[in-house]
C-alpha cells in the first residue's frame, strides 16, 4: 500500500500553515520607522540599477539586517491578497577619520567637522522584490539625528508595507543603499498557500483549487490530483534552478482525477509540480516536495557531469544548483590522490550550467578539477586527458611571492610541498639544484601567474637514467648568467615604472604655506613620482636630526638619478641671504624639523662649485614670492613659478623619457587643480573665515 508522503492542497510549500495574518485595508504602499527616525517613502517605482562599492566619506547608515512579515492587504472581507512586509534594520558604518588626525597631533577639533558631526545622517535605501510574476524597486529616505549616530551601532528600522506576491511563490528581497557603501544584503522568502485557513478563507482564487496526495510505492513515486470529472486543469513539472530560469520538463492539459507515476530515479531535490484551474487568470501554485529527499540528493549527483571548455573554460552540467566547491588539483603519474592546489577555483557555491574560467595560462594532462560537497568529493576529473594524454611524470613547482618581492620554491608530493632546497629524503629534495636550474634554463612550463605566486610543471623522466654532462653544466651556467642578467634588467625596469625620485627643500613659514607644499607633493605623487619631503618624515627627523636625514634623502635621491627641488618662499630667500653673508646662527630660530636650514651647507656649495645643474631645480609661487626675490646664485639652474609654469616644472622633474605634450599638459591642469585651493587659503587676508576646507593626507604626517 502506498505511503502517503503529503495530503494538502496544491499549493504546499515550505513555510508553516499560516493561522492568523494581519489585515491591511486599502491598496497604498506605506512606510514607517522606528522612535526617533524619520522616513519617506518616495511615489512610484524606480529601476533597480545598484552601483558599484564605494568607500563611505565617513559616518554613513547601511542595512544590517532584513526581516519580513506576510499579511493580507485586502479590498473587502474576503477579497483579499497575499502581501509581504519588509523591516530593514539600519546601523552606522565607517568614522570620521579626521578625528584620529586630531587625536594623535593634539590639535583642535576643526569648526566644520564639528558641525558636520552634530548633523543628522541622512540615506536614501533602496528595496528590490522580485518573485517569478513580480519585480518590484522602492526608495525610503531615512535621517537619523546626530544623538543616535554612534559607529557600529544600530540605530533602528524601517518597514515598508507592502510587496504583493503570488500564493506559494519563491520571492527574493534585496537591499542597499545609494550610494552603495556595502555588498546588497538579499532574503529568500517562500510564500504560504491555500492550505492556510486564513489565507484560503480570504482569498478567493484558493477556492477551487485541486487536491494533491505525493505518495511512495517501492521504486515509484504516484501524484494522485483528486478532482471531479468536470473539472480542466494543467500539470507541469519543472526544475526550479536558482542561478538559472526555470527548465520545463513535462506539461499537460488533463481533466478530471489523475495519477502520474514517476521513478524514483527522476527526482532531484529542485523537482517541482504546479497545477492550475484551465480558467482566465487562474493561480498558478507549486510545490517542490523532493528538496529533503535523500534519494534526490544522490540522483542530483549521478547526474552532474565536468565538462572541459576550450581553450580555458569548463562547465559543471547538472539538473539542480550545487551546494559544492570546485578545487583545482594535481594528480601524479604514480598514483595517489590528487593534491589540491592554492588558491582553489572557488571557496563559494558553483554556479552550475555556466562557463567558468580556469586561473591557468595552459592546460596539463596531470591537471584535475575536483567538486566537493564540504563532507566529501562527489567529482573529479582530469579534463586535458583527452585532448593533450595520458598523465605525465612532470613535477609540480609551486612558487609563492611575498612582499618585498620575495619569492620562495617547493615541489608538491604526496607528503606535501617540499623546499626545493631542503635535506629532506624525497625525490623533490634530492633533485632540488637540478630543477631549480631547470626553472630558470625555461625548461618547465609555466601554467598559472598572479599576484601571489606561479605553477610549473618541469619534466622528471630525464633524470631516470641520465647523468650530467660538462657540456650541459656549461649551458646550465650561461642560462642562469641569462636569467641573472634578465633579473637586473627587469629591476632597471621596475624602478623606472616606480617613477623619478624628487626631494622637495622648503621653509616651513607658517602653517599655511606648509599645507601649499603637502598639496603640492600629494599632487607629484599622482603622476607618478616618488617624492621625499620632510612634512612626511617628522619621525625620522626627530630620531636623526634634519642634518643628518636631508644627507641621506640627497644622497639617495642623486643616486638613482633623481633631482633636489629648492622651493623658494620669504623664509628661504631670508635663509639664502643670511647664510651667504656668514649669519648661520640664524637657523637656530627655526623648527627642529625645518630640513631646508639644514641642508643650506651642502646645497650651496653645490651652487658655488658648478655642481648644481642636472641635479636642481628651483621653482617658487608667483602668487607669494617675486621672480627678482630668488637670489642670483640659484639661477644656474631652471627658477620656475607656480602654477604659471607648471608643464615646464613637471618636465624638468620627470627627466628623459617625459610623456607627449598633450599628456603633460593633462598632468600639469591635474596638479594646477589640486594647488587653487590651497594657494587661495594661504592668500586669503588674515580673519577671513575659510569655507569648504577640507583636511586630507597633505596636511598630516604620512610615517
């Protein structure tokens, strides 16, 4: 006799029988927040269009947290519709980073950013609602005040009434905020049914719905529709794959009672029925009685197969979505199970039925995919067996590259990934020399390269019973002088992709001008130069004295061809003067950390012996400093103002190999941007209020 696995309704699904809803009355969307919040539900709805992730300017409100409700919006008593609402619980995320500023040099809150921190938080929030009949895209508008505005704290919730939805229907909810500070959060609601004595007695399409028994009989697996003889209704059965649109796989007109059989070997846990009355905008309900069935679950399984996408790609087929991870593997010619490789394909959830990329340059025959289920593998499969042969007795090497660009080798054996020179008593470790020159002679193929490290498969069946030979150590040396040579090109290479060296001298007049040169520095940066200004090493100045640290700045400067740039002001024309008429001690009235005072005993005598030219530049504000001001020995070298003469400022900095005119005019208007504002503070007349300050990295120590 049958088992009877489930006597309901058509439309049973997941969720509880629902006793008791809510009643709203009326058909307007509504919304509401919590004690202390206000809110706006804007008219309409707007398409959904999520932006990328930006970085928050400081205290901002996201969703934590969505929590849902189903209740019943109704018209009258019994005409009623299923309806869900959505409670977004908020909370603040990011700080103000000005304050650590403020902390850790001891100075005084900014004016602006305290009012800005008494302001109320403000955001707009955004709900998406989608279901198979529905798509659905709200805005609310949330202010917080500034009391509640607490980093990392929740500050409350808004609802919004309501979403309505189609009886037993799978919709999905989204939220984030515009702009986006975080990852949408998305909820999965499964909508109850007819079976609900609440819902069938208010909705009126639950009132002619057909009844459904699923029951087991050995193998078989029996739908049993109990209707009268009279009654149309249509039959579908379909996979309901997440990633992916429904897949048909079976529909019918039918009339009157049924029974359809299936074999237990046709189900999958995303198996679904839906039946519905053959009448004008009749409900359609589902069903998806097989997601807990063991037996489906193993089905799913037997059913998904790899399959390899040329030149690169590959595809897991398979009837359901997977709980699964994809690994990559290397499996050995001597058998063994196959080592997992670093990073895997995936740490998350495998999209089924969709191409996918391998991390790989090439494909190799020992090269496997394995597809697990976090409790054991279900897949694995060497995809190049076919195309490029049997497995090889190559060695895996794996490289790892750290900072500093430091690199370290192993060869991955089943005892794990030994240092390829290590004395350890494995074949990777006896061989180590040999495959290290192997690597660097090009021998290996090269099947992975990213920013943390590199695979190669390098040959082992020459070493079964061959022997060195003088002349193959002879080549072995020309190639590793090769790759030494090759090594120190791409050093020379680097360092000039890393941009010019420039030491930026100045006199730290007042605060104001030491905001000009942190902009101005900020700005070179940018472009890219690698620039040295003591406003940035307050720390190594205060350990090493100015003397001694504007000594090893130039030295180090001038050695990788770099360029020293004396920025005249009042102050540095006054230090110029005093110091060429044998006043010296008048350096003793500026800061510790003025390094320009320091340095004017080795930069003059530079300027007196003919050193000077190649190696300096000279540049000044017009707008604070007169081009006569500069003294006359410093005009051995380029004296160019700021920011009338920017083009030709930057192509003196950046030396030979200086990009096309149209380039560095772009880059010159880049940093002329970036100095108007500062330049206009420092001229604006003392007690006039600032406006739109705003403090960034220039006006801070960067140790």
């Amino acid at each position: 006799m049958p088992v009877p696995w489930f006597l309901l309704s058509l439309a049973l699904g997941r969720s509880p029988v629902v006793l008791s809803l809510e009643r709203l009355l009326g058909s307007q969307d509504t919304a509401r927040c919590s004690p202390g919040l206000s809110c706006h539900l804007w008219d309409g709805d707007l398409l959904c269009l999520p932006g990328s992730i930006v970085s928050a300017p400081g205290p901002v409100l996201v969703p934590t947290h969505l929590q849902t409700e189903l209740v019943l919006r109704c018209h009258q008593e019994t005409d009623c519709d299923l309806c869900v609402r959505v409670a977004v619980h908020l909370a603040v995320h990011g700080h103000w980073e000005e304050a650590k500023d403020e902390e850790q040099f001891g100075r005084a809150p900014d004016s602006e950013l305290e009012e800005a921190r008494n302001d109320s938080l403000q955001a707009q929030v955004v709900l998406s609602f989608n279901s198979y009949t529905t798509a659905r895209c709200v805005l609310l508008e949330v202010e917080v005040p500034a009391a509640l505005v607490q980093p990392g704290q929740s500050v409350g919730s808004v609802v919004f009434d309501c979403f309505e939805a189609a009886l037993g229907a799978e919709v999905q909810i989204w939220s984030y905020t515009q702009p986006t500070y975080q990852k949408e959060l998305n909820f999965t609601q499964q909508l109850p049914d007819c079976k609900g004595h609440e819902v069938r007695d208010s909705i009126q399409s639950c009132w002619a719905l057909p009844w459904l028994n699923v029951s087991a009989d050995g193998d078989d697996v029996h739908l049993v529709l109990d209707v009268s003889k009279e009654q149309h209704f249509g039959l579908s059965l379909y996979w309901n794959q997440v990633e992916n649109p429904t897949k048909p796989w079976w529909h019918r007109n039918l009339t009157g009672p049924q029974t359809i059989t299936l074999n237990h070997t046709d189900l999958v846990p995303c198996l679904c029925i839906q039946v519905w009355p053959l009448e004008p905008d009749s409900v359609r309900t589902s069903i998806c009685p097989f997601r807990k069935d063991p037996r489906a679950h193993r089905n799913l399984w037997r059913a998904a197969r790899l399959q390899l996408l040329p030149p690169r790609g590959w595809r897991l087929d398979a009837p359901c979505s997977l709980p699964a991870k994809a690994t990559l593997c290397w499996q050995a010619l001597g058998g063994g199970p196959c080592q997992p490789l670093v990073p895997p394909l995936s740490q998350e959830n495998v999209t089924v039925n969709k191409a996918l990329k391998f991390p790989l340059l090439k494909g190799h025959p020992n090269l496997c995919v394995q597809v697990s289920n976090w409790e054991k593998l279900q897949l694995q499969e060497c995809l190049w067996s076919d195309s490029l042969g049997p497995l090889k007795d190559d060695m895996l090497l794996v490289e790892t590259r750290g900072p500093h660009d430091n690199r370290s080798l192993c060869a991955l054996e089943p005892s794990g990934c030994t240092p390829l020179l290590s004395r350890a008593s494995t074949r990777a470790a006896r061989l180590g020399e040999h495959l290290l020159q192997d690597l660097q002679s090009g021998q290996c193929l090269q099947l992975s390269d990213d920013d943390l490290g590199a695979l190669w498969a390098c040959p082992m069946n020459k070493y079964t019973h061959q022997r060195w030979a003088l002349v193959w150590l002879a080549c072995l040396l020309f190639a590793a002088v090769l790759f030494l040579l090759l090594l120190l090109k791409k050093d020379h290479v680097k360092a000039a992709a890393r941009g010019r060296a420039a030491l930026l001298l100045y006199s730290a007049d007042d605060e104001g001008f030491e905001r000009l040169v942190g902009a101005l520095a900020s700005a070179l940066c940018q472009l890219p130069l690698r620039v040295a200004v003591d406003l940035w090493s307050r720390r190594e100045l205060s350990a090493q004295g100015p003397l001694a640290w504007f000594h090893a700045q130039r030295r180090q400067t001038l050695q990788e061809g770099g360029v020293v740039v004396l920025l005249f002001s009042p102050g540095a024309v006054a230090l110029c003067h005093d110091w060429l008429q044998d006043r010296a001690s008048a350096a003793g009235a500026h800061s510790p950390h003025d390094a320009f005072a320091a340095s004017l005993n080795c930069v003059l005598p530079d300027f007196l012996q003919g050193r000077a030219p190649g190696r300096y530049v000279a540049a000044y504000f017009d707008s604070l400093l007169r081009p006569d001001a500069v003294p006359a020995l410093f005009r051995a070298v380029p004296v160019l103002a700021l920011p009338s003469q920017l083009p030709d400022f930057l192509r003196a900095l950046q030396g030979p190999g200086i990009p096309r005119p149209g380039r560095l005019a772009d880059r010159a208007e880049q940093v002329s941007r970036a100095l108007q504002p500062v330049l206009d503070s420092c001229l604006r007349p003392p007690g006039t209020p600032e406006t739109g300050r705003k403090k960034g990295p220039e006006a801070g120590d960067r140790t």
